[in-house]
C-alpha cells in the first residue's frame, strides 16, 4: 500500500512512467494525449531536449543558492529576457514557484506599495465571480469559485467580487459586444465608488479565463475600459496570466491581444512548461522604486524563490519559444483546433459555444442550445468526459462551473504548442467518443 496523499483519494489512478512529445505514458504502456497540457502547463510537450539539457547543465552547476544571500544568473538572465517582452512599463520580476504564489505575492505587494507609498488606507482588493487565482488563502479568497472557497471560507480575507465578462452568458439581446463589454467593466467603477475610492488597493482578473469558465476572453475594449477605471481612482491593476500566459494565447503575454498593459502581471504553469516548478510576479517601475526607495525590502520570502535549476528551465522554455517561433505556431494551430472543433460540433445539439485564443480553447455544454439552458449539475457530466476521455487515451480539462446562481459545464483544452494537424484529428476524434458516451 502506497503512503502517497493524492489528491483524490478514492480515485485509483494510474503511475506515470514517461512523456514523449504530446503523449504521457502509464506504467502499462498506455499513452494519453495531453490535450489540456496537465492544466495548461505542458506547451513544448514532455520531452524537449533542450530544456532537459539546460536542467541537467544547471543542477550539475549549482543547484541552489538562498536568495537572502545571493542571487544567481539563470535568474537574472529570465528576468532580463521577459522583461524585453513585457508589455508596457514592468520591469521588475519575483520568482516564486507556483501559480497561487504569484498572485499572492501580488496582492501582498499591492499592499505594502500603498503602505510605503502613504496610502494605509487602500487595503480593498476587488476581483471576479467565476475566477480562479490559486488555493493558498488569499489566492483563493481573490477568486470567486464558490465551490473551491465554501469549506474554507472563514478563514478568508473580504475581496469584493464584481461580474466577469463572459458575453455567451450575460450579454443582452440586442445589445452589441462593444456596449456588452462597457457595461461589464463599469461594474467596478461603481464597486470603487461604494467602498470608497481611497481605500481600494487593486483589481485582479485573468485575460482569458481558465479553469472557472473553459477559456473566455473579453470583448474588444473591456480591459481598455478597465484600465481606464484603475487609472481614474489610483487603483492597481493585477493580471493574472498563470494559466492563460507565457503564449498559451498566441500572443506571449495574453493582454498584449487586449491592448492594455497591467501594473502587476502573474505567471506560472508555461513559464517552467513543467519541467520546473516556477511562477512569476512582474511588477512596474514605479511600483518597484516606490518599495527600493522606501523600506528596501518586499516582506515576503519563501525559500525558493529564484531557484536557480527552476530559473534555468524557464530561460530555457522562454528561448525555445523565441527561437522556435512557438507562440506564432500556438495562434495559427489555435485557429485550426477552433475550425476542427467549429466544424464537428458546431452544430451539436448540446454544444453551446466554442471559444478560446491560441491553443486555449473552451466548449461550453448545455442542455438546450437556444436558451442556453445547462445540464443539471447533479448529472455529474464534466467527471463523466473527462473519464471517458481518458479511457478512450485523451487527457481533456472538463469542469462545472458555478455561475452566479447557474450551473454549467465546459471542457477546456489546452495542448502542447508542438501539436500536429493529425493530432489536432485525434484530439477531436477522442473528444467526440467521450462526449458521446457520456451524454
Ligand atoms: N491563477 C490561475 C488563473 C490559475 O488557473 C491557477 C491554477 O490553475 C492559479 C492561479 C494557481 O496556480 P497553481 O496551481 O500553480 O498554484
């Protein structure tokens, strides 16, 4: 009997062996498709040589060195190279090594920037319903999935929740994209105004939604309007990219497709692509000189931050994907996933939307698709496809959301960049099968 704490323990799942390009291997010889990357991590597959090659180069090197002592080149050199590709005025990158400790580190930092700046009184962060930043506390209260904040819910700091922009859900008849969008992101000028504009510290959401809603992106102009409010009232802007980031999108980072630039941008799962436990925390100039200008000293540590062999093996993916012109490949292989998918379920009975950037991509599934009625939540139909799917060999990423008050399920996919056309095939062939059998 294994000592293992899974994460799902009655669930009885197979060991993992090997990884070769798109395909995970179990300990019967089984392959899997990652179609979902994990959960949009894998985006040069699982076997690039030239990240195992700048792993193993590093760990011989020197493997670790405290950051409260010295900091070392592979993470100088990562810093450098994202910052040469960041939008706007970031400038600044804290490593961490993960997704929630990114967007942790983030809503800390927001903080003690208004500490140090002379504003104790901002201490306000608002955030979206069907959003999710991560499951360490304050990640998890920024989020707005009820299902994963319910039990823990006490032991949560107030974030104020406003409503996402989700169009094939909320958008009125007869209203356009553009006013749909407007109207969605006036929602937080009016949250500002309620809770006071002086103590409001920052707004945190993700570009493109993940895990909460199967990849939906704003419409054109909600996160310029966005911006515009942030800058209006002082407030920060905080976007969390971990999962949609590091050219999932087809853009490298996944505001470049929405115009704006953040204060605080959040990284993770593409960065390290896997082979590295790694995230990130990019912040402005001015953020980062307000801190060195005043204590000197961001209060808040973990003792891997900048690891050196994790730093390495995302300098190594960060360079594949420059020099393999990978993010490119994701938008052009992202536009043919959506027409194989447009065009095996587009006209499904209980397909509803088909949607996403680059190789993100989101089905959302309903019982009726004129009035977009979901299936009953207690059919179980997201555990059902993604059962399905892996026995017919797919890993997808199906959830039920939670949505204000509605139900609904959707799969998310997300493969490697790497991806073939005749992968592109298998990947819808196995979701059809799974769909199928599940319905
Ligand atoms: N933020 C977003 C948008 C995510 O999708 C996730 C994970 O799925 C996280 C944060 C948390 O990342 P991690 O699981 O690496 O802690």
């Amino acid at each position: 009997m294994s000592h293992l704490f899974p994460r799902h323990t009655k669930a009885n799942l197979p060991t993992a062996v090997g990884g070769d390009g798109c395909y995970l291997i179990d300990s019967t010889g089984k392959r899997y498709f990652d179609g979902s990357g994990g959960a949009a991590v894998s985006c040069l597959g699982h076997s690039d040589a030239a990240v195992i090659a700048a792993v193993q180069q590093q760990v011989g090197q020197l493997a670790f060195a405290h950051t409260g002592f010295m900091t070392s080149e592979p993470a100088e050199a990562l810093a450098d190279l994202l910052i040469a590709n960041a939008p706007g005025d970031l400038d600044r990158v804290y490593f961490v090594s993960g997704g929630s400790e990114a967007t942790e580190a983030a809503i800390k930092l927001a903080r003690q920037y208004f500490l140090e700046k002379g504003e104790p009184e901002r201490r306000h962060l608002i955030a979206r319903r069907q959003s999710y930043h991560g499951n360490t506390l304050g990640a998890l209260a920024a989020g707005g999935n009820a299902w994963r904040r319910q039990q823990f819910d006490p032991l949560l700091i107030g974030v104020s929740h406003i409503a996402p922009c989700y169009e094939y859900v909320d958008r009125a008849q007869g209203e356009s994209s553009f006013d749909y969008g407007q109207r969605a992101a006036n929602e937080l000028e009016a949250e500002i105004l309620r809770l006071g504009p002086e103590t409001v510290m920052a707004f945190m959401a993700e570009p493109v939604v993940g895990a909460t809603s199967g990849a939906v992106p704003a419409v054109e102009g909600y996160f310029k309007r966005i911006r515009e409010i942030c800058d209006k009232y002082g407030v920060l802007l905080i976007l969390d990219e971990v999962m949609c980031g590091m050219g999932r999108t087809g853009h490298l980072f996944a505001c470049d497709a929405d115009g704006v630039a953040p204060d605080i941008l959040c990284i993770a799962k593409g960065l390290g692509a896997g082979y590295q436990p790694i995230g990130a925390m990019l912040c402005s100039r001015q953020i980062y000189e307000t801190i060195e200008g005043g204590s000197g000293f961001f209060q808040h540590g973990h003792t891997y931050i900048g690891h050196p062999v994790a730093t390495a093996a995302g300098l190594a993916v960060v360079s594949q994907m420059l020099e393999r012109d990978l993010v490119a490949r994701c938008a052009a292989m992202g536009d043919r996933l959506q027409s194989a998918l447009q065009e095996r379920f587009g006209q499904h009975p209980n397909i509803g939307d088909i949607r996403g950037r680059g190789l993100f991509r989101g089905i959302e599934l309903v019982r009726d698709r004129d009035s977009k009625t979901p299936f009953d939540p207690s059919l179980g139909l997201a555990a059902k496809i993604k059962k399905a799917a892996f026995e017919a060999g797919l890993i997808c990423y199906p959830m039920s959301g939670t949505r204000d008050g509605r139900n609904g399920d959707h799969i998310l996919l997300a493969p490697p960049f790497i991806i073939s056309e005749d992968q592109i095939a298998e990947v819808v062939d196995k979701l059809d099968v799974a769909i199928t059998q599940s319905l």
